[in-house]
C-alpha cells in the first residue's frame, strides 16, 4: 500500500474566507453532491475551483471541442418524457445550439425535431384546438 495524503477540508462558506498557501490543494466539501478541489494562488480569496466530474460548475473562457451531450426531458410532475442521447454544442458569435441531438422516445431513437413534433400534436389534442 501506499503512502496516504490527507487535504484540508471545508464547505463553500469556509472557502470563501481561506486563503491558502500558494500551491495548496483543499477539498470543499458540497451538500448532497460529490466534493470540489480548490487550488490556491497564496494571494487570498477562495482559490481556483476544480469540479468534480459530477458536480454543477460554470464554465467561463472555456473552449468545448466536440462535446457530446446526454441527458433526459422531463415534465412538470418528473415524469420521463424521453432520453437525448446525442448532442453537440455549436458556437457562433452570440448564439449557442444544440446540433443534431437524438432522443429515445419510447423506445425509438428519433430526431429531436420529430419528438418536438409529437409534444406539439399532443398538446394539440389536449387543448382542442
């Protein structure tokens, strides 16, 4: 077995007030989520936060090269309403749009598009119009 290393550790609130040494590494510890790694620079502040791979992070002046994306759609009460299994983000100068995505509608891989669709002819039916 190896050696163990053990960091420093604290929630968000305990974070913001830590200024660690230049180099540090400290957990932050998040409320129902897995916890973060925070880096910090030794000139104050909460240092520089690395997400965990499950956790929810902002990007900001990051570049995402042929990112795919998946997920789940549903409606107001949680129910499933499909799986998108395929994705990608495409950039232009102010506007951000999702290419070519797929969706699992019962258990039927299909266009977005034509799941869009189908919502609409349901809402539709639903509304008598």
């Amino acid at each position: 077995m190896g050696i163990s290393i053990k960091f420093r550790r604290g929630d968000a609130t305990e974070h913001l007030t830590f200024a660690g040494a230049e180099g540090e590494i400290t957990v932050q510890e998040n409320t129902g989520v897995p916890w973060d790694l925070r880096v910090h620079d030794g000139l104050g502040g909460e240092g520089y936060r690395l997400s965990s791979d499950t956790s929810e992070a902002i990007l900001e002046n990051k570049t995402l090269d042929d990112s795919e994306f998946t997920g789940t759609i549903s409606d107001d009460s949680g129910n499933l309403i499909a799986t998108v299994t395929a994705g990608v983000l495409v950039f232009e100068s102010g506007a951000m749009t999702l290419n070519a995505p797929t969706i699992v509608d019962q258990t039927e891989t299909v266009p977005i598009e034509q799941m869009v669709a189908r919502i609409a002819r349901k809402n539709q039916m639903i509304l008598g119009d």
